[in-house]
C-alpha cells in the first residue's frame, strides 16, 4: 500500500495556511508569500524534530500540524535574531 503524501499543489496551500495561522498565533505581519515559505519549511523543520522525538505526522493534517509548529519556532528564531 502506498503511503498518501502531500503533493507540491497542496503542500503550497497547506503551507500557506500552516504560515497565516503561525502569523495570526504569534502576531505577526508576514505577507502572503512568506507565509508559504514559513508553512512549508516550517513542516520541514518541525518533522526533523519530531522524528527525533519518535513522533511521526502523515497527511495533509500532519502537514499542517508541523507546519504549524514549525512556522511558530521560525518566527520565534526570527525575532530573538533581530534583537
């Protein structure tokens, strides 16, 4: 059985509703285009460290889950960064 990924399309939009929900939770102004960016490399990151932890997050729901997750450290990083 083939394990249902997350295609390019949908990991886009995903990532960008991951980024805009990140952007709303931690306050800040991203754009349309970084939120993207933040959601789907905001997944990645967050699938590192849970793989680390031995938790794993398949589908479209994981995705945003981790993006979600991810996109909320990134901004974190972000702002201790500029200071």
């Amino acid at each position: 059985m083939q394990n249902p990924g997350v295609g390019w399309l949908a990991a886009i939009i995903i990532g960008g509703i991951a980024g805009w929900l990140a952007e709303m939770f931690m306050k800040s102004n991203m754009g349309v285009v970084m939120n993207i960016i933040l959601g789907i490399v905001g997944a990645i990151v967050a699938n590192l460290i849970l793989s680390v932890l031995g938790i794993s997050l398949a589908g479209w729901l994981g995705y945003l889950v981790a993006g979600f997750i991810g996109a909320c450290i990134l901004i974190a990083v972000a702002r201790a960064i500029k200071r």
